[in-house]
C-alpha cells in the first residue's frame, strides 16, 4: 500500500517479518559465499604467483647450470685441443731431430768419403 505523509508507518504480519528474515538471511549467505570465493580466488591467485616465480627460479637456475657445463665443456674442449697441438710440436720437434741427425750423419760419411 502506498504511503503518504499524514499515515501511519505499515505494520508487517509475521508471515511478512517471516519473509523478510529469509530474504535478509539469502542476502548475508550470498555476501559471504562472495567475501569467501573472493578470498579463494586471492589465494589461488597468490598461490599460482608463488608456483610461478618458483619454476622461474628453476628454469633460472637450469640455465646457469647449463652454461656453466657449457663453459665447462669449452674449457675441457680447449685444454685437450691444447694438450694435442703440444703432443703435435713434440713429435714434429723429434722428426725434425731426427731427420736433421740423419742428415748430419750423411754430411758427415759424405766428408768421411770424400777424404
């Protein structure tokens, strides 16, 4: 019923408080079915950050490690290359002795000969 200035408030029946309860009663429910899905979806949230910035910090920690194998690896891969180039220069050194004694040798039965 409508409500003008000069009448009395309207007085609810039981029923009609009965009702209003309910509805009052729903809305609380729904406040706090959104105060608590807004909390879990923070959390998750929160939770997937963490979950990220962990597997970051792996992924992070996996590339140093691989260069770190890597510049491993170049230095073994150099040292052995090295190790190669001097066993070369001695063997190279040895045939060049040899082959100057060799040489030496002949210059010298040569002059032995021609004696």
């Amino acid at each position: 019923s409508s409500r003008m200035g000069g009448e009395a408030p309207e007085i609810r029946t039981e029923a009609e408080e009965e009702d209003a309860q309910k509805l009052l009663k729903g809305a609380r429910k729904a406040l706090t079915v959104t105060m608590i899905t807004r909390k879990a979806t923070a959390f998750l949230s929160e939770r997937d950050k963490r979950a990220r910035a962990e597997q970051e910090w792996i992924e992070r920690q996996e590339e140093h490690r691989a260069a770190e194998l890597q510049a491993q690896w170049t230095e073994d891969e150099a040292r052995r290359t090295w190790a190669l180039r001097r066993m070369e220069l001695e063997v190279l050194g040895r045939v060049h002795s040899s082959l100057s004694n060799v040489g030496g040798l002949q210059s010298t039965n040569a002059f032995v000969a021609i004696s």
